[in-house]
C-alpha cells in the first residue's frame, strides 16, 4: 500500500490500511500479556481462617468449582483476544464490561464456595490475581470509552449504569461473603454516618472556598499586584503535608475555643470537623481563586469593552458576560478541589473529623485491611464519580460559549 | 450635533489627547485618521466615557455628556469596535437585544426592532435570528456588531477601526453599506481608522490626528488641496493626490451638460474610474447615464483633467 508523502495526518491518525487480521493494538496486547499472567499466577482470593491473620492464596481452580474456573478462563481468554485485535472501540467496550462482570462474579464465587455455611469467622479477601485483572479491564475500558469519545450526557448515563449495576449486585447480596462486606455487615450504621460526614468534609469545605474564592479570584484579575500576593501565598499553603496543616490548626483553633466560649459553642475546637473543614478549605482556595482569575483573563477584552460601550454598568459586565463566559474554568477549578478533598478528607480521621478515612486508620491501626478496603473504595469510587460527573458539566458548559 | 471642546486626556506626564476641539454636524460622517499611538482612539473612547477626559469637555446636542452617569450615556450611543465584540454565548438576536435589554423595552417591541435590523442587513431572521457569531462569516459578524450599535436608535454612532479585521472585498462591500445606513437612518457617526483609503471613501469631514494633536479638520478634498501640516500630505499621499481628488467626486456632479458620443458611464462612479474607463477604450468623451440609462450630461476628459487640480 502506497503511502502519501503529502498527508502526514494519515499517518498520525494510525489508520494506515494494513491488510485485517495483522493488526495488533499494542496497548490491548499489553493488557492481554498482564491480564493472562494474573490469571494463570496470581491469585484469585486470600482465604483467612479470621480478619487479623495472614492468608492463603488460591488460584482460579482451587477457589472456584472446576466448571466455573474453565467458563470464566473461557470467557476471559475471549476478552484478551478482542483486546489484542484492533477491533472495533464498541467491541472493546463489550468486552471490557463482560471481563469486568466475570471477575467480579468469579470473586463472589469464591468467597461463596470456599465460606462454609454459616461461618462468620473465615474472611474471603480479593487476592492480588483479582485486582490485577480489575486494573488491566478497567484500562481496556477506559482506553474504549476514550475512543468512542461519547458526549457529556452518554458519559454520565454510562456511570450512572455501572453505579446502578453495582449497586443492585450490592443489594442482592451477590458478594455478601467477601471480606469487605463481612467489615460491612459488622459496620453498617456506622458507614453510613462517615460516608455522610465525608460528603459534608469535602462539600462543605468546597462552598466555603467558592464563596471566598470567587470574589478573591475576581479581585486578582482587576489587580496583577494583590494577584501575585495572593496566589504566591496560597501556593505555599498548598505545599504544607496535610498532616502537618492539621496539626497546625489544632493549637490556634483550640486556644480560640477556651478563649471564646461562643466559638466553643458552635463547635469550633482544636480537633474535630472544624479544623478537618478550614484545612481542607484552605487546600481548596487555589485552585479555586487561579482557576476564577484565569477564567476571567481568558475573556477576550473586545467582549469586555463591547459590553461597557454599549451601557451595561460594571456589575452586569462582570455578572451577565465575565463570569458566564469564564464559567468552564472556574468550573474545572471546582472539578479539581472535588476530586482533591474527596481524597484529602481521608486524613481528617486523624483529627477526629470523622469521614471514611475513619476505617481506613481503624484497618492500619488493627492491621486489618479489609476495613481499610471498607474505606478507601468508596472513597475511589466518590473521585471518580465526581471527576465523571463535574467534567461532563465543564464540556456542556464549554460547549455553549466557543 | 457633537461638540468637542478643547479635549485633553494625560495618563500621568504622558499627553495622549492634547486640547482636541471639533465640531461634528448631524447627520454626517466623520473620520478620525491618524497612526497608531496618535490618540485618535481616546478622542473617540472619551465621547461615550469609556475614558474620562482629564480636562475638556463633550455636549451632544447642547448637553454636557457628564450630565449622567456614564452607563445610560452609553445605552443613548452606539458603540462598534474592531473584531466586533460580539457575545459568543448569545445567539444573533439576543446580540442585537442587548441595549434594547439594558432599557427595558417590551418584549415585542425588541422582536420587531431585531427583525428590522437584520433584515436592514441582509441576514434572513428565519435563518439567523437564532444561529451564534461563531457560525457567521467575519463580514456577517461586524453586520451583526453595526445592527446591534444601532439596535436602541442611537442619533450617535461611534465606531472604532470597525473594518479592520475584513479582507478588502469584503471591506468595500461594508463600507457601500455603512453609507447606506447613514442615509437610511440619519445618523450621526464618528469613526476611527489608520487607513486614508477608508477615511476618503466615507468621510463628509476628516479629521487628522498625530502625537495628541488635531492637526487639520476639514472635507477630504481639502487635505488634498490644502493640507495643514506636511504629516498631514505624508497621510493622503503626494504621488497620487491627483487620482484620490477625483476619486471625491462623482460623474453626475461633474456632468456637463448635453449629450455627446462615447462609452456611457453611471452617474454614481467618480471621475476617477471614468477617467480610467476613457484611457482603456482611447474614448475622448463620455456619456453619463442614470440606473434606468437616461444620459444625464457627458464628461470630456479635458473637464475631468480639471477636477484633478487644487483651485
């Protein structure tokens, strides 16, 4: 086949006619080389006689009935060839989601053959061979979604899909054996007080810093000097170890709790939600105050002096054309202080904020690490929904002012 | 009628507008032309307060432009400026809205004026009320930018290097329509480029600024015949002063009268292109003809040639 010399887009576009059934996707084949190893050895799940002791690792055959172990090798061996070809990004998709499904239903499997009936004690832990595999498929997933390249609205509608696929399985008790839902089972109330004290951490502290945020971001844009001032110092309070800006917030926050009995009152003290909050705030402020100076800077000055020429007072410039018109940064901002303290409110456990970081410090501190898996998936899980769901807003948004 | 009273603008010791005074008629056009950096844009940003002038002072129809806060000022002006400025995120009509908007008009008054004006422009309401700037072409956009300075029945139209960013054909075609809608609606516009060119083709009276300073205020002819300041004929051009002096005036006014053989020529070209036309076909004289053929007069090349000298 001829190549032009004079369309290098062809080249760039990896859409080179090279006769079908040659063609390897070279990511694909890596997942598929990874996915197979893991498969074949690593295993599946750790069985544990109780939660604290080190486990035994079983591999696919030993931990799940022999039918089950050759139908999902099967199926699996199918993914990783739809992986390796570079077959359509639909197909992929399909594939990607099939795997997933058989990985998650091979684990529940397991944990159900290998829990003996009625036992409480023995813990079913997804082994490393379960994680691996999760991995490589959710690339393979992610890597099809990418090429698709699917609107805001389907890409919210898959994740709502996928949190309401899970979410049944959940309800059904489909993987009521394994570890984590054992942690759960002993926990529940408890979850769902942190899982809300965790959205309050991280939304509470996202309002503060866009109500604050916004009018400094928008007094940084009308002076370069208060600019420079003000993003040099949140820039350094950007570098402070959360732990450290925690721990700095105790002394001052407590000695304003004895000295004001009011402050005391409203539940300000040295340890507890309020410094989690104002730490987590003050992470939040930079990208907020940048991303709203940056956003305002980016509106073309014609606009700006259009809109005064034509009578509009100061405040309607700023309201009616600035602000709408830098909204997809700020936007991108907010996105980006979400995901942050979706994860930083983690570490608020320490200082008694409470959250899902609460389990996840329990779990070191009694080296169980099915509670430290209780609190660190839902919090991936939180990020990763609010970066899905904020991004698909910033491209509607974006959308509607080129 | 604008009236510019000895007009200063100073940004610390740096003079940018020095004690600018001019008198600008109703219902004409008047060019402001001057290089970059001559001030002319501030002259014309401290008509409507865009700038506040550091002494001096602006009345529009014997008013003093201080008279009221500097926004409703604003919404009685019409403002375009280079590259438009037209809202990206607002469709065609609610461009056009905006200071109908900002003065409360009712809703169906708003619908009628947008639906007049684009159709004053060209732009089919059916096909364009709706559509965003992004989907319009540069010479659409900057109709979009005039239809929306006129939206409120401004008697002032201010319009700073408002052609700037449209290729020549385009241009040519904006500005045959810029004199159409100055006689259409009366209005009274000032406007600011670098380009002589420009200032020639649409000007009733010119204005030539450099350094802060009005160096002459006079009908384009006049710059040629009787230029103030040597930066003044550096600005209009020694070696084709002849060319662009007949270019000012046009067939018909020139006429003489009685018929005579020869091509025949619209009564709407200058002197200039008859002149032209002559020289390419070796014809001595023209008839001058009106749009349904009727000859008007005719045109000898000796009388053109006439035109071409300063009297």
């Amino acid at each position: 086949m001829k190549r032009g010399i004079g369309h290098p887009a062809a080249t760039l576009a990896g859409d080179i006619p090279v006769p079908r059934g040659h063609r390897v996707d070279r990511l694909g084949a890596l997942l598929a080389v990874v996915g197979i190893a893991a498969f074949v050895f690593l295993p599946l799940v750790v069985f544990k006689s109780n939660r604290l002791v080190p486990g035994d690792p079983r591999g696919w055959l030993e931990a799940l009935p022999r039918w089950a172990a050759l139908g999902s090798a099967a199926t699996l061996a199918l993914v990783a060839i739809v992986a390796l070809r570079a077959s359509s990004a639909a197909l992929r998709l399909g594939a990607a989601l099939l795997g997933l499904v058989i990985v998650a239903l091979a684990v529940a499997a397991a944990a159900n053959a290998l829990t003996p009936p009625g036992n409480r004690i023995v813990r079913v832990a997804p082994g490393s061979g379960f994680w691996v595999l999760l991995v490589a498929l959710g690339l393979l997933m992610t890597d099809a979604v990418t090429r698709l390249r699917p609107g805001p609205g389907l890409r919210v509608l898959f994740l709502a899909l996928l949190i309401a696929l899970v979410g049944f399985a959940l309800s059904r008790g489909v993987f009521d054996n394994l570890s984590v839902m054992r942690e759960y089972a002993v926990n529940a109330d408890r979850f769902a007080r942190e899982f809300r004290q965790h959205l309050w951490l991280a939304l509470g502290s996202l309002a503060a810093a866009v109500v604050v945020g916004l009018p400094i971001g928008i007094v940084c844009h009308r002076s370069a000097r208060l600019r420079a001032a003000m993003l040099g110092t949140l820039n350094v309070i950007e570098t402070i170890p959360s732990l450290a800006l925690f721990g700095i917030l105790m002394a001052p926050l407590g000695a304003l709790a004895a000295a004001v009995p009011l402050a005391a009152a409203l539940g300000i003290q040295g340890i507890g939600t309020a410094p989690a909050i104002i730490a987590l705030f003050l992470y939040a402020l930079l990208p907020i105050v940048a991303n709203t100076a940056a956003g305002l800077r980016r509106v073309s000055p014609a606009i700006v002096e259009a809109a005064r020429g034509m009578g509009m007072t100061s405040w309607q410039v700023l309201v009616s054309v600035e602000l709408v018109l830098a909204l997809p940064v700020i936007l991108t901002g907010i996105r980006i202080v979400l995901v942050q303290n979706i994860g930083l409110a983690t570490i608020a456990a320490l200082i008694g904020g409470g959250g899902l970081g609460t389990f996840v410090f329990q779990g070191i501190g009694q080296t169980a690490i099915d509670l430290v898996l209780l609190g660190a998936i839902p919090t991936v899980a939180l990020a990763f929904t609010a970066a899905v769901v904020l991004d698909a807003i910033v491209e509607i948004t974006e959308r509607a002012r080129r | 009628m604008i009236n510019v009273e000895s007009l200063t603008k100073e940004y610390g010791t740096t003079t940018v507008v020095d004690r600018v005074s001019m008198l600008i008629p109703r219902n004409s056009i008047t060019v402001v032309v001057g290089s970059s950096g001559s001030g002319k844009s501030t002259l014309l940003r401290m008509v409507n307060r865009l700038v506040e002038p550091t002494r001096g002072r602006v009345t529009i129809d014997g008013s003093d432009t201080r008279s009221e806060p500097a926004h409703l000022l604003r919404r009685r002006i019409g403002y375009v400026i280079q590259g438009h400025g037209l809202f990206p995120h607002r469709t065609v009509a609610e461009n056009i809205a905006t200071v109908p908007r900002l003065l409360g008009w009712t809703a169906t008054r708003i619908g009628s004026r947008v639906e007049e004006l684009l159709e004053v422009f060209q732009l089919e309401p059916a096909r364009y009320a709706h559509a965003f700037p992004h989907q319009l072409s540069g010479g659409q956009q900057q109709r979009v930018g005039i239809a929306r300075a006129l939206a409120a029945e401004p008697s002032v139209l201010l319009m700073d290097e408002p052609f700037g960013a449209l290729d020549p054909i385009t241009r040519a075609k904006a500005h045959r329509e810029l004199l159409d809608i100055q006689r259409r609606f009366g209005t009274t516009i000032v406007l600011v480029t670098h380009d002589m060119d420009e200032a020639f083709r649409l000007a009733d009276q010119v204005a030539v600024m450099s350094e802060g300073r009005m160096l002459q205020y006079d009908p384009p002819a006049a710059l040629l015949t009787r230029p103030a300041d040597p930066f003044v004929s550096r600005m209009t051009g020694m070696a084709d002063r002849a060319m662009r002096l007949l270019s000012l005036t046009t067939a018909a006014e020139a006429a003489l009268p009685g018929g005579s053989s020869g091509p025949s020529v619209a009564a709407t070209a200058s002197l200039r292109d008859v002149l032209s036309e002559l020289l390419w076909r070796g014809a001595d004289s023209a008839v001058v003809t009106d749009e349904d053929g009727t000859p008007r007069g005719h045109l000898t090349v000796e009388a053109i040639l006439a035109h071409g000298r300063p009297r």
